[in-house]
C-alpha cells in the first residue's frame, strides 16, 4: 500500500505470547473451548478479537486433507424430534468453524449405508440419530470411521442416549395412583432402540402390579396409520394410552374425540418426546426428553481430539422429565370404551 505501513493479521503464536499461554490453548479457544475453562476462553477471544485475529478455519482442512465437516443422519426429517436436533448441532459446530451436513435416511437401511458412505468422504466425523444399521456393521463403521451415535445403545461405540425410561416408569406410577389398571402401548418403528427403551420402561412398571397392558406398534409411526388403527388400539378397552411420541398420542387423541370418547375423563393419553404437547386438545402430558442436549454434546464430542482418531467408546444417557398437563386424569370408574364405541 503506497505511502503507508502494511498491517499484518496477528498470529496464534504472537497472541500466545502475549497473553502468556501456549499456543495450544488459543487454538483450543476456537476449536476445542469445553477443554478450557469458560474465563479462559472468553480471555483469549476478547483479545484475538482486540488484535484482529481471525481463525483460519481452513488451516486443519489443508494439513488434513478433510474440510471442517460433521455429518449429521437422521432416520426422519420431518419428524417434529429432529429439526430443534438440527439446530442445536449447526449452532455449536459454528462456534468451531465447523458445518454441519445433513441427511435423511427415510428409516431405511440400505440408504443409511449409501449416506454414510457418502458423507464420510466429505466428513470429518459423523452423528448417526437412531440408526438402523444392524449391530455387526456399526461396529465395523467405528473401525473405520470418527463415528458418535444418538439413540443407539451399542457397546464398544460412542454413543449419546436421549432416555425416556425413568420418566416413562414414573408416568405409568401416576397412572396407576390415579387408578388405571387396563393400559395400551402404541409403539412405534421396529428396529429403533427408543422404541425397544420405551415399551419396556412400560412393561417393567407394570410388573408386579394388577394391571393389564395390551402392545401394539404402528409401524409408519405416522398420524394417520394411528388414526387408522383405532380399533386395535380400543380393543382391549384401555382407560390409559401411552404413546411412542407425540405424533402416535397426536393421533390417539384425535382418533378419540372422533369417536365421542373424552380425554382425560373416559381415557388417559400420554406422549413422548415434548414436541407437539402444547398443539394438542387438550394439551398432551409427554416426556420432555433432552434432545437439543445430546447434539450439543454429541458436536462437542466430535470436534475435539484428533481427526485421524477414532472415538473412544462411551456412553451417556440424558435422562427426560414427565410434564404432566391435561391428557392426564383419574380412571374412570366403569367405562369399556372399546366395546362401547363402534367405527
């Protein structure tokens, strides 16, 4: 620049430097700040930022050969538990100047193996969301790949487990406290550990009481299949439903009002997962489970470290909280609701 001084970007070493650290610990600031503590960070960055320090997010991409990329796969999109998932992801991988790529699977196996293959050449980790890989090939994926799973609770692996086990055992007691004897389980997709979790949270609640409990599963695990498997869900005459998630209550609710049956007074519904509780008629008593936690977490996990290692096995499991609100009431005295309500 004619006539003037050419100001040049400090370096990670020169901050170091003057702030009397290593030059390890400002690069964690940026990269790997749950290593450090909280005050540490927010001085390294104040003074990168007073400098005019910009992180080269692209530096690690050029020494590995892999861009700054975590891919995240979900069975469902669409499905109202993943897109805060989503979010919360993308939110904490910006603050290490990472993205974050996203995929659908639909649920279906074949398409899970394409997209991992797919997305670990573009990736330097990935976050499996319920996967529905058999467990021999998720085993050989953490052979191979920097691979952390949510919803899957397979030994030997990195896994984060969104629980909604010992909230679930606590619905069913308040259920059975307010009189509920005769219980339906409305499951939902085969193949997925929550379901496997949460039907048997329900079963081993009930053991050792008088109460009845009839399963079912809707294998879609979609509205309308639920509206449509009305009489399988009343044929034993429950006076409580438990629900998969919120989508299945959603249905169960709405199949009943169709059938003149009131909720709470006539039958009890209960949800999992807290995400359409308050879109409801009445407003759904669900398990608030910690979804938006475990992909913050999960992002954490992948980012730090180095990327040509794989993750060390662990496993954590957030547990969910009971909300209860107005699907939720005493048992009816003598009501057969299957028997009584016809198509």
């Amino acid at each position: 620049m004619p006539g003037g001084r050419v100001r040049k970007a400090p370096t990670i070493v020169e901050i170091a430097r003057d702030l009397g650290v290593s030059s390890s610990t400002v690069s964690r600031a940026f990269t790997a700040p749950r290593l450090l503590k909280p005050e540490t960070v927010e001085r390294i960055r104040a003074a990168a930022a007073e400098r005019g320090y910009i992180p080269n997010v692209h530096a690690r991409a050029l020494s590995t050969g892999v861009p700054r990329t975590i891919g995240l796969i979900v069975p469902d999109i669409a499905n109202p538990f993943f897109p805060p998932m989503i979010r919360a992801a993308q939110r904490v991988a910006e603050q290490s100047g990472h993205t974050v790529l996203i995929a659908d699977t639909d649920g279906d196996v074949e398409r899970e193996k394409r997209i991992i293959e797919r997305l670990a050449a573009q990736s330097e980790s990935l976050i499996i969301a319920s996967s529905r890989l058999p467990s021999t090939e998720l085993v050989e994926l953490t052979d191979r790949r920097r691979v952390l799973f949510i919803n899957r609770d397979e030994p030997d692996t990195a896994r984060i487990l969104v629980s909604a086990r010992d909230a679930l055992c606590r619905g069913v007691d308040r259920l059975l406290a307010l009189g509920h004897r005769r219980f339906a389980y409305v499951g939902g997709p085969a193949g997925s550990w929550s379901e496997g979790e949460r039907h048997g949270a329900v079963v081993e609640a009930l053991q050792g009481t008088r109460a009845l409990l009839r399963s079912l599963r809707i294998p879609s695990g979609t509205y309308e299949d639920t509206m449509a498997a009305g009489e399988q869900i009343l044929l034993s005459g429950p006076t409580a439903v438990i629900a998969f998630d919120d989508v299945i209550a959603h249905g169960v609710i709405d199949l009943l009002h169709r059938r003149g049956i009131s909720v709470p007074e006539q039958i009890s519904v209960v949800g999992c997962d807290d995400t359409l509780a308050l879109t409801t008629q009445p407003p759904l008593a669900s398990i608030a489970l910690r979804a938006v936690d475990a992909a913050r977490l999960a992002v954490q996990i992948v980012s730090e470290g180095q990327v040509s290692e794989m993750l060390a096995p662990r496993r954590i499991a957030l547990q969910g909280e009971l909300v209860e609100r107005a699907t939720v009431g005493a048992a009816p005295e003598t009501h057969c609701p299957g028997r009584e309500a016809p198509m």
